[in-house]
C-alpha cells in the first residue's frame, strides 16, 4: 500500500514537472517569437498604426534613443511629465496624485527600441495630443506583464492607463510600444495619414539619425513663435540630424550631430519670389536655437536648391536636440 501510495506521489510530482516544463517552454517560445521586429521592417512600418495623421512628426533611430536615455535631467523629466499631464482632459475620469516618472523605466523603454515614430496632433480645444509607437525588442507577453505588475498603470479596456496622467499604452503587438494621450479607441483603428506624411517629408530616410518635420498645413505652424506673422507658400520645415563618427560609441548627451535644416516650398518659383522672406525666417530660427545655447550664427546661410531651401550644417549636440525637440511638442515660447 505505501509503495502504491509512494507510486502516486511520484507521478503526481513528474506530471506537475511535465506541466511546468509545457507552460515554461510555452512562455519562452512566444517571447524568441515576439521578442523583436527586423529593423527595416520596423523602420518602414513605424507610422502604420497610428490612429491620427500628426501636424508634427518625429523620427528616431536606435543610438539617439540612447542618447536621449544619457540626457535624461530634471528639466527633461519635467517637460515629459507635461505631456503626458492632464491639464487639457478634465473631463475624463479622476487621475490620482502625480508620482515622479520612473527614470529608469523610460531608460529600458529608449535602450529595447531601435526605432521610434512620434507625432504630434491638436485636440479640438487646441491642445498638443501626443501619438508615439517603439518598435523593437518589446516581447508581447513579457510587455504585457510589466504594464499589469507596474503600480503606476492600471489594465482598461484596448491596453493600461497612467493612473497619474492622461497617457494610455495600447495592448501590445508586433514588438511594438504603442503610447498616446487620449484613451485607446474601442476597436483598433489606423490612420494612413501618418505614414503618408513620413512618407512625403524625408523622416524616413536611412542616412538620418534623428529628424522632425512640420508640416505647412498644419494649424500648429501658426501657433509657433518663429512663425508668427510669417505667411509662406511653402510644404514645411525639415530638421534632420545625423551623428558624428567622433562622438562616443554609447549614449552621451555629448554625443554631436551634424543637423541640416530644410525650408521645401511648393515649388521653384514660389522658392526665387520669397527668398528674402525665407532667409529672414532662418535668421528668426538661429535666434531661436541660439536661446538653447547652440553656437548658431544669424549670418549662416540658407542656400536655394529648386524648391527647397537648405542650411550649411550645424553642430548641435544630444541634450540639444532633446530640448528642441521637447520645446516644439509642448510649444514652449
């Protein structure tokens, strides 16, 4: 009778053994599978499920995302817990207390991805509403647990919520971040917009580290300082970076990008009768730049190619850039 006993204990321990090693080799077949996303398929496909076609558009490759992780400060830190605040949703359900963004849970999102497409949009109340998709080694299952099992997130319907603010992550999939400041729709949608727009800008191109476009016929270029009272017949304006071979091989705020500056207007002719507008709109620029403590000077030129009008190369560095970058999404004056 023991040995029958003995018999059954053994069984019911190799059967749970048996089930375990099932549900582990399950677990890690699905995160291999899902772990990431090649990177020119990522690339490519960035923009394809956004749900709104932006006014502004960005795109990043995988060492600026690490330069962004090393330029991490106070101020930046400051300016991303703004976006993602809920000043301009009232309306929506009560938010509890702020709690400081985890620092390092924005470092592991920036250092997992190799691409990052973001977009920025107005809300009908005028406000910046903030679209952003990460594509890369984002396991689907291992992703899923780090929103449930975070304190700061909480699951709703399509994805989780930001308990302290008005930012939602979308269920994910296809080794991909999907992060916007209005709530997840109630069934998936997509907006081609996006993708035709990153198309027709440039943001796309290999060469480019970094680079953010926006687009003339947006309402957000009237409400941009260096815009104002400015009116141009023109497509929009290209900002795209590329770095240096001499900056250090990891991420550093340090790091230098040789930034190039495109005006396209809507054609040749329209570039010969306003290339006195235009450079007097450049030098408004440089002066702009120059408030973020970047070495521009006003007397440096824009030179007319056809339809497009394209600066001399400026050296700006990582933290630079991500100043920029953030003063434009949350229209810092």
């Amino acid at each position: 009778m023991r040995f029958s006993l003995n018999n059954r204990k053994e069984s019911r321990i190799k059967n749970t053994s048996i089930a375990s090693i099932i549900l582990l080799a399950t677990i890690y077949i699905s995160i291999v599978s899902c772990s990431s996303v090649p990177k020119e398929i990522a690339i490519a496909g960035i923009f394809d499920h956004f749900e709104k076609t932006p006014q502004i558009i960005l795109r990043s490759g995988d060492i600026f995302l690490r330069d962004i992780a090393a330029s991490l400060n106070d101020s930046t830190i400051e300016a991303l817990v703004a976006i993602a605040s809920d000043k301009s949703n009232k309306s929506e359900e009560k938010k509890e207390p702020s709690k400081p963004i985890d620092r390092a849970k924005i470092d592991k999102l920036l250092t997992r991805a190799q691409v990052a497409g973001i977009g920025i949009s107005l809300t009908d109340k005028g406000q910046p509403a903030l679209e952003a998709v990460f594509a890369g080694n984002f396991p689907d299952l291992l992703t899923s647990l780090s929103f449930s099992l975070d304190s700061n997130w909480k699951k709703i319907n399509g994805g989780y919520a930001l308990k302290s603010g008005s930012l939602y992550a979308r269920n994910p999939g296809r080794g991909q971040v999907h992060l916007a400041t209005w709530m997840p729709p109630t069934s998936p949608i997509t907006n081609p917009g996006a993708t035709t727009l990153a198309t027709k800008s440039g943001v796309l191109a290999n060469a480019m580290d970094f680079a953010i476009y926006i687009d003339a016929k947006s309402s957000i270029v009237s409400q941009l300082p260096i815009m104002e009272g400015v009116t141009l017949p023109f497509e929009g304006i290209l900002m795209s970076a590329t770095r240096e071979a001499t900056s250090p091989p990891k991420g550093s705020p340090f790091a230098m990008y040789r930034t190039i500056f495109k005006i396209q207007m809507k054609d040749e002719q329209s570039a010969r009768t306003f290339k006195p507008i235009v450079r007097f709109l450049w030098v408004m620029v440089s002066s702009k730049l120059g408030s973020y403590g970047i070495g521009i000077s006003p007397d440096t030129p824009i030179e007319q190619q056809g339809s497009t009008f394209v600066s001399q190369p400026v050296r700006i560095n990582a933290q630079q850039l991500v100043d920029v970058a953030l003063s434009i999404s949350s229209f810092d004056n």
